[in-house]
C-alpha cells in the first residue's frame, strides 16, 4: 500500500474508482483534473491518492469550506475500490486527512458516508447530523407532459447568460439549502473558478429561467459521457411557488435527453421537500440514502 498527493494524471483512474464506489455520481476525468490543481483562497485541500502494486485503488481528499460565514468548517471525502476494502487503505487516508486539517485551523469536519460506511466514520469520532437522497431518471423513457412557461418569463440556457447573473441567482437561492453550516459567504471569484469555469458544467444543457434582467430560477447540469448531474437547482424568494423550479428541469432534462444523455442523477437532503417533490414527478427514484455526519477535531 502506498499513499501520495494526488496529481492531475490519475483523474482516469481517479474516476474510475469514483464510479465503482458511487456509479450515481458523476465526475468526468476533466472536472477531477480541475479539482485537483485549482486551489481558492483559504480552502487549504490536500489530494491523495492511495495504491496497491502501483494501481490507484482509493482517493481521498479535504479541504476548508470557504463558502460559510462559520469559521473552522471543513468538508472530507474517502473513496476506496470494493476490492480493497478492510485493508486499511482507507483508515491510513482518513488519518492524513483529519492530521491536515486540524493543521490548518478545521474545527468541524463533515463527512457523507453510505450505508456501509457510516460505521467507519462513526468509529473516527463522527456522529450523525442529516440524510442525503440520491436518485436517478432513465432518460431512455419518456418524460412527464412539460409544465407550461408562465407570462413574463423566457427559458435560456446558461451560456446565453452572464457571469454576475448565474452567481447572483445561485448564492442567493443558495442560502436557504438546508445543510450543517449556511452557504452565505460565497465569494465571486472563487464561484467563477469552482463552477462557472469548472469543465464539468455544460452551460448549453443548463436551463435558466428569466424574467427581465434577472435569473428567476435555474438548473445546472454537469455531464460525464452519457450521464448528467444536477449540480443545483434553484429559486429567487420572490418567484418560488409559480413552478419555475419543475420547469426549467423538465426543460434540462429534455435537452440532455436530445444530446444522448441516458441517465440523469441528483441528490437531495431529506428536508428539502419541496424538490424532492419535484424529482418525484419527473421520475427520478431514489437509488441510495448516505448519512451526514459531523466531527469536532
């Protein structure tokens, strides 16, 4: 077993152990490139890999959550191959990471593990906070009757919007998503390069919708050869309750299906009831639930 930092070269096969371990999310090689070597101020990531015989068999990476006004946040992930699973590989990864980040000033650490990792946190001093819904829409089949666009409002891809408008309305719609810690310290710079840069976002499959000069809800989808993520998906305060939210995804889902886009998954938490209705009624079915947990270092 051998464990190093991360470098851009092992995105393939960093994505390959990624889609052995949770085939629902989606990461092309491209975006775990991006990753890897694009640092915003005060993240402080650290990237490693773990190998048996030279094969790159578990990924592991941390970093300071930046986007709160808490101080002392951080997020961890651990990634091993089913195949090399009880060997330690993931143990010896989850040491470096937690060493790194009480180095760095972390308070508190955040963790999602699936069902057959929540132990393995729970013995490294986690306790659990919240539960995360994964699902998915077969795109192969057909999809509910379009909702119709409201008076006012004009649907758009991403690319036919600017910069200040997409963070605008993702920061925005952003503070009410349920989580640990509020996402309202969102810096503009670090936005642009995390997402609106970020090789994963195919802004033309992303659907806004518009009213006047403003994004009045929107969608944002990520792409990985035939698979799609939606990254988020939402509302201004002002527009929520006209349906913005089921159209625009309705809108995306059709424009990946249209791009030979066969699977399309997302991820919601369990008190975000007004999308996860929504995700029901598009066809979306639930394919994993992960704990939440937290970690004061």
């Amino acid at each position: 077993m051998e464990i190093r930092p991360a470098r851009p070269d092992d995105a393939e096969a960093l994505a390959a152990v990624r889609r052995d371990v949770f085939p629902f999310a989606v990461m092309a090689p491209a975006t775990i490139a991006h990753l890897i070597t694009s640092e915003g101020a005060g993240e402080k990531p650290l990237h490693l890999v773990g190998l048996a015989d030279g094969q790159v068999v578990a990924w592991g990476s941390a970093s300071m959550n930046t986007w709160t006004s808490e101080q002392g946040q951080a997020g961890l992930n651990v990634h091993v191959h089913p195949d090399h699973r009880l060997q330690g590989i993931g143990g010896a990864l989850a040491e470096r990471l937690h060493e790194h980040l009480g180095e760095v000033g972390a308070i508190r650490v955040r963790v999602f593990a699936s069902p057959s990792g929540v132990e393995f946190a729970k013995r490294r001093g986690y306790d659990g906070s919240r539960q995360m819904h994964y699902s998915g829409v077969d795109l192969r089949q057909p999809l509910p009757e379009q909702p119709p666009t409201p008076d006012g409002i004009e649907l758009v891809g991403l690319d036919q919007v600017t910069a200040r408008q997409a963070y605008t309305a993702d920061t925005v719609a952003s503070r009410d998503e349920p989580g640990d810690s509020p996402i309202d310290a969102v810096d503009f710079d670090e936005w642009v390069r995390e997402i609106w840069e970020s090789p994963a976002l195919d802004k033309a499959l992303s659907v806004a919708a518009v009213a006047g000069a403003e994004i009045a809800s929107f969608t944002a989808v990520e792409t990985a050869g035939d698979r799609a993520w939606a990254g988020m998906t939402g509302t201004l305060p002002a527009y929520r309750g006209r349906g913005l939210a089921k159209l625009v995804k309705s809108v995306a889902l059709r424009r990946a299906a249209a791009a030979g886009i066969t699977g399309a998954f997302t991820s919601n938490d369990d008190e975000n009831g007004p999308m996860l209705a929504v995700n029901n009624w598009l066809g979306y079915r639930r394919v994993e639930t992960q704990t939440g947990l937290l970690r004061t270092l």
